[in-house]
C-alpha cells in the first residue's frame, strides 16, 4: 500500500487523526489546548453543563487518587498533573459561563 504524500512538498502525511511531531512542540501540549478548547466550545453551546464539568473534573481527581487499582493504567504523576489541570478548567468554565453546580 503506498503511503500518502502531503501535496506540495511530497513528504509523508500523517494518518488521520494523529498528531505530526514538530521541533519544540509537545503533543502533550497541543492535546490539552485543544481538549479545553473543545470542552469551551461544548458548554458555550450548553451541550455540556456545569454540573457535567464537576463531575468530569471529579472522576479525573478520583483516578489520579486511586492510580495503582485504575483499569485503565496511567502513570501517578500525570493522574495528579491532569487533576490539577481538570481543576483550573473546572474553575475556569465555571465563572466565565456560569450555571447550575450538580447536586451532592
């Protein structure tokens, strides 16, 4: 199977939905700007409301919490990282759109 070319300059694309490395730029990094700007986008359009973003950001804290039983294996550090991170997104969402805090 022949491998697909970008079309100006001839090199190989990346497959579809992969993220091509680029000197000095962290993928890590290009996830998370684009998981906020996506979960902006999903409450801006209140398909996603406030009391969802709680519990997403709990359920990420609780993993981060419980990193040695998770099923789905992560490293201890990047759990809590990500906690963190879900908490400021959290507040963030939270006063600029404001809404309804979940029941609990």
């Amino acid at each position: 199977m022949a491998q697909a070319t970008a079309p100006a300059t001839g090199s190989p694309m990346a497959p579809p939905g992969a993220l091509s490395a680029e000197p000095g730029v962290d993928n890590g990094d290009k996830s998370l700007v684009i998981l906020q700007s996506l979960l902006c986008l999903l409450r801006e359009k209140n398909l996603l409301t406030r009391a969802d973003i709680e519990e997403l950001s709990e359920k990420v804290a609780t993993r981060a919490a419980n990193c040695a039983r998770d099923p789905m294996p992560c490293r201890a550090g990047d759990a809590v990282a990500a906690a963190s991170e879900m908490s400021a997104i959290n507040a963030y969402i939270g006063q600029r759109y404001g809404g309804k805090h979940r029941r609990g």
